[in-house]
C-alpha cells in the first residue's frame, strides 16, 4: 500500500476532527474487542429504541424518557458533538456501564464517525465506508456504514464494525455502493433488493449511496440528507441523460478499487463540481451557482 494513502487515512476531517479529546481517546484501550464494547455501551441505534417502545420493552423503555429524542442523527453530525454529548451526560465519558437515559441515539454513519475519530488519535489509518448489509433482514440488503483500518502486518484492510458488533467477519461483507450501483444497471440484481432505511429503494437511491461512500473515501462522511446538487430529488434523477449516467457508471467502477484508483478519485473531488457541490437541509443549488 502506498504511503500516501495510509497518510491521507490517518488524517481527520470535519467531522472525525478528534481535537479536544486527542488524548482521552488515546487514553480508551487498545484492545480493539474492548474498544468496540465500550463504544457500543454508550449508544442506541434509532432502530433499537424504536423497536423497543414497540416490542415493550422495558430494559430500555422503562429508563428511557418519552421527552428525549429519538434520534439525534440531525445534531450530533461530528465526533467531538458526539463526545460533547455524551460528556454532558455522564461525567465519565465512554463507559460499559452508563445508564440507557443517558445514551445518544445514532445510527451507523454516526457510529462510524465516532469509532473512525478514536482511531486516528491512536494512529491508525481509517476510512469509513458505505454500502448495504445483506446480513441484516432476510432477503434484503440494507444501507449501512462501517469502518476499515489498515493492518500493517496483513497489508489489507480490516473490517470494524462497532455498530452490528462486527470485527473482520468474512461471513458479514459489506455490499459496497459502487458494486450495488453497477449491479442492479447491469441487471445482475434487481433494484428492489437494497434499501435505505425502511422503505426507500431505487436507482436514486442507489446514485446518491455512491456519493455517500465516495466523499467517505475523500475523508468527507457526509451525512444522509447531502445530496448531490444535480439529483437532489427523484425528479431530477429522471431526468438524467445517457452521458450523466454513464459518469456514474465510471464513478462506480473507479470505487471499486478506491486504492488502485486514489489519484484519480482524489482529482475527481476536488475539481468536477458535480461530484462535489452538494445540497444541505438549509443549502441549496442557488448556493452553488458561479
């Protein structure tokens, strides 16, 4: 592996910036299986509470308070707000015994944020990912995001997935975005077999899934509602000619080598402003016109 690119992995972004807790997370342990049970301990996946209040239970539903939120994905979009957070709540920081009330409620890509900022402040090269879980649900794929940090010794990158409580399982492979993409427009799968949270499918989804990982692999983990400029709705996807798809589809294929094509990817982020200029909640296109 080149050293650049383990280089450009160990660097922090907005939203894996560790600076203010660099050195209590040097401080968590080393070891990767407890560094993965403390974090998973101090978090509830949107999914869970709400499944819990559903299923009535009261391991969770007894503690947890009806005024808190119920998903905290829309505040909590870095490392150091996460942190912040759960500080604010248990003087203790990360810790395997923090009481259910006192928990964040974030899904993977938050998840993923977190594990990636801790680390990089103990020195590994870590980039995070996102595709579809096929392990999840029966007969479905389902967006998901996960960690990589490259081991050295291996020369490979390994799988840590705090979040599903994974850590380098051959068994539990992510479907990359690109491979989904250009999968379901080959017609090897069809489209209806990924989805997005709980109900949303299709090649839009699948465009914009392909952005996500792609700014994740510039060390950008934008989160789920950055869409790019140009497809920020279904409509405008439609309306797609031949030529946007096809640079889609090269997008696509240079991920699915991300390491064989760095430098190509790392051009294409920083000069084709279709790629890179996107809409946000309070952000639009006419923010983005020259």
């Amino acid at each position: 592996m080149r050293q650049d690119i383990l280089d450009f992995y160990k660097k922090t972004s907005m939203y894996t910036n560790y600076e203010g807790f660099y050195e209590y997370f040097k401080s968590l342990p080393d070891d990767l299986e407890e560094l993965r049970k403390i974090i998973r301990n101090n978090i509830i996946h949107r999914v869970c509470l709400l499944r819990a209040f559903k299923e009535n239970n009261e391991a969770i539903t007894k503690h947890y308070p009806w005024y808190k939120n119920r998903c905290d994905d829309d505040i909590l979009l870095t490392a150091p707000a996460m942190m912040a957070e759960l500080f604010r709540q248990d003087e203790r920081g990360l810790t395997n015994s923090r009481k259910v009330e006192d928990m964040i409620i974030v899904t993977c890509r938050y998840v993923s944020v977190l594990t990636a900022s801790i680390l990089k402040a103990k020195g590994y090269s870590v980039r995070v990912r996102s595709g579809f879980a096929p392990w999840i649900r029966d007969n479905e794929a389902c967006d998901h995001w996960i960690c990589q940090y490259y081991n050295e010794e291996e020369a490979r990158w390994v799988d840590y997935d705090v979040d599903e409580e994974i850590h380098d399982d051959p068994t539990k492979k992510l479907i990359m975005a690109a491979e989904s993409w250009l999968d379901v427009r080959s017609g090897k799968k069809d489209c209806s077999y990924f989805v997005h949270g709980s109900r949303l499918r299709g090649l839009p989804m699948l465009a914009r899934s392909l952005f996500f990982d792609f700014h994740a692999l510039m060390n950008d983990e934008i989160s789920y509602l950055f869409f790019p400029t140009y497809i920020d709705t279904d409509e405008e996807f439609f309306k797609l000619s031949p030529d946007d798809l096809k640079e889609l589809d090269d997008l696509a294929t240079l991920l699915l080598d991300p390491d064989k094509n760095f430098d190509e990817l790392k051009y294409l982020f920083r000069n084709d402003k279709k790629l890179r200029a996107l809409n946000f909640p309070l952000i639009n296109d006419s923010d983005h016109l020259e």
